[in-house]
C-alpha cells in the first residue's frame, strides 16, 4: 500500500533540528522523498506499524506532528504529478 507522510518538527531548539533529522533518515528508511517533509512509502501493513511506532518514538507531541495518508494499494490511479522533480517508480526495476 502507498502512505503519504508529512511532518512538521519545530527547529527552534537544537533537541528539534536533531528530532527533524531522525524522521527524515526514518522515513527515509521506509520510502522516497518526494518534497521536504513529504515522503511517499510502498509498504506493508507490518512495516506500517513499525514505521509510525518509530516516528512517534521521536516527535515530540507537544511541539511536532505527524499526518500519515493511507492511499491503499491502487494508488496508481490516484496520484498526479506536474513539474519538476518526477519520482521514481519504485516497484519498477532500476536499471544502472
């Protein structure tokens, strides 16, 4: 299934800049950046799990937030893009 991921961490402090980093190089782990904050992930539900338990072990609630968008796994037919920046297709074989 494809999940969207965006956060918002606040970088006011150092502890921020160094929550922002983990969750990024997190959903790094999972997926592709697609914008800042934005992560496209083709997971399981399994993996969907231990993804939002680990991003939740790093936020801080009070100051951070976390939107996970479940768009299943017909996904192809529901995401658009215009522009710069095209993703690669990750379920397509890379050829180097």
């Amino acid at each position: 299934m494809l999940i969207l991921i965006t956060y918002d961490v606040s970088t006011m402090t150092s502890a921020g800049q160094k929550r922002l980093r983990k969750v990024a190089k997190t959903c790094q782990n999972y997926g592709q950046r697609v914008q800042n904050s934005v992560f496209e992930c083709i997971i399981d539900s399994t993996q969907y799990v231990s993804l939002k338990h680990e991003l939740s072990s790093i936020i801080n609630p009070k100051e951070d937030s976390l939107r996970f968008y479940k768009l299943g796994d017909n996904h192809k037919n529901k995401v658009e893009h215009i522009g710069v920046k095209e993703s690669i297709d990750i379920e397509s074989p890379l050829i180097f």
